[in-house]
C-alpha cells in the first residue's frame, strides 16, 4: 500500500509541477485562433475566447485543423472532416462500437487518415473512401508490448 501511496503523491507533485509550467507558457493573448473541443462541440476561438466558429460532436478526443482550412476530429463514435461551410467530406465509423469506436486520428502526407479504433485496440489507415489499407494490433504481455501489423485481410 506504501508503494502505491508514493507514486501517487510523485504523479500529483509532478502534475502540479507540469502544470504551473504549462501555465506560464500561456499567459497573455493567443496571436492567432485557437482550436478546442468541449461540451459535445469542436470550436475555433478567437484570441479574445469568442466563439468564431463550431460544429456538434460526441466526446471529442482528437481535433486538426488542417492545410485545407478543414477540421478533422475522432468523437468516439466516428472521425469526421468538416470544412468551415459545416460540410462532411469524410466520415469513418468503426464497426465496433462497444467501448467507444474511435479515439485518435491524423491527416497522414499522402491524403490518408490514421485511425485509433478504442473498441478493437487497432490503429487504422484509411482512404478517402473509408477503405482500410492497413491495420496494426498491439498486443500486450506481461513483459513488453508488442506492435503487430498487416493488411485488413489479416484480421
């Protein structure tokens, strides 16, 4: 129980430490717009904390403004680009959804998106028209967590 109290108290102790850190790195006014997701909504707000644009979404865990000007963003449910006309250009929905379908995305260089799926633990490339070229696994021991990866067809 000792051992447990201690990390404990160096986890709340570093927090404190990470976070009165992170708060001198943002004091003063934001130069440019800030994107932020909370309240079942993604939003850009203004240096001044207006609301200058945003869109309805589930638990937003994983937000991007991209190149385009577009917003792409994992809810739980799907990852979603949305342009600043609130148009859907893409949408992926995990086909499992029992615990949550996806957590995490990023625009990868060559148009693609990586997707993490939290009902299956994969870690999805996706196209634009939602078809998976490859999939990774971790699969997790008691000494070592191990990536697994191959094409859809191996799963």
């Amino acid at each position: 129980m000792e051992k447990h109290r201690v990390i404990s108290i160096t986890l709340c102790l570093l927090a404190s430490l990470w976070g009165a850190k992170a708060q001198a790195a943002f004091t003063g006014t934001p130069a440019g717009r800030i994107l932020t997701a909370g309240d079942h909504r993604v939003m850009i707000l203004a240096p001044t904390g207006e609301i200058v644009w945003q869109y309805p979404t589930q638990l937003t865990h994983d937000a991007w403004m991209l190149t385009n000007g577009n917003i792409l963003f994992a809810d739980g449910e799907t990852v979603t680009e949305v342009t600043p006309g609130k148009s859907v250009v893409f949408q992926y929905r995990a086909k499992a959804q029992k615990g949550g379908g996806t957590y995490s995305c990023q625009r990868l260089a060559d148009g693609d998106t990586l997707v993490g799926e939290n009902s299956t633990g994969r870690v999805l490339e996706v196209n634009r028209s939602g078809r998976r070229y490859s999939a990774c696994r971790p699969l997790l021991t008691r000494r070592a967590s191990i990536i697994t990866c191959g094409w859809p067809g191996n799963w």
